[in-house]
C-alpha cells in the first residue's frame, strides 16, 4: 500500500509539473518554451546558405518563414525584431537549462 501511495504522488507531482507553463521572456515579452524551441530550430536550420558560408544572424529574419509560429508575428513588427530573435535564440541554447528555469530568460517553472 506504501508503494502504491508513493507512485501515485509521484504521478501527480509529474502531472502538475508538465501542466505548468514555461514561458521564456524578452522585457515584457512572453513566448512559450515550445515556440522559442521551434524558433530555434528555424534560425539554426536557415543560418547556412551553403556548406561554405554561414550567414551572420544579424541579417537572417524568421519572419519570412512559413512555419514561424504565430505568437512571433507581432514581433515581426518590431525594428528590434532580429535583437529580440537572437535574444531568444540565445536563451534556449540549451532548451533543459529552460525547463528547469536555470536561465533567469525562462519562468513557469514547477
């Protein structure tokens, strides 16, 4: 009966946890941990025209990219678009540091 009250905590916390939003901040900014990830992903991909030459990031936009997700669009806007994007990107450099909200960029955390 303890293991099964033990398990059944640890099911619970493990719930609770994954139903708290990690959110990573720019200012007064807010973007979901998923959506940063996925920006990421976009800028690490598109950084490289050919195996010769890598674009500087001061000089690639996500905007243009059809799978930006949609909270981004509003800074799309922004003259300081490309900071803000590269701010990000540095943020979840490494996206575990994120989720346990060792990187003061991200809170929500459980």
């Amino acid at each position: 009966m303890k293991g099964f009250l033990s398990f059944t905590v640890l099911a619970v916390l493990t719930l609770v946890h994954s139903c708290q939003a990690v959110y990573v901040q720019d200012g007064d900014l807010k973007f979901s941990l998923e959506s940063v990830k996925k920006l990421k992903e976009l800028m690490d991909e598109n950084r490289y025209i050919n195996r010769r030459m890598v674009v500087p990031m001061s000089s690639y936009s996500p905007c243009n990219e059809k799978d930006l997700p949609e909270e981004f669009q509003s800074v799309c806007k922004r003259e300081d678009a490309s900071m803000i994007f590269e701010r990000l990107n540095l943020a979840v450099q490494d996206p575990d540091l994120c989720e346990i909200c060792a990187n003061a960029a991200c809170a929500g955390c459980f």
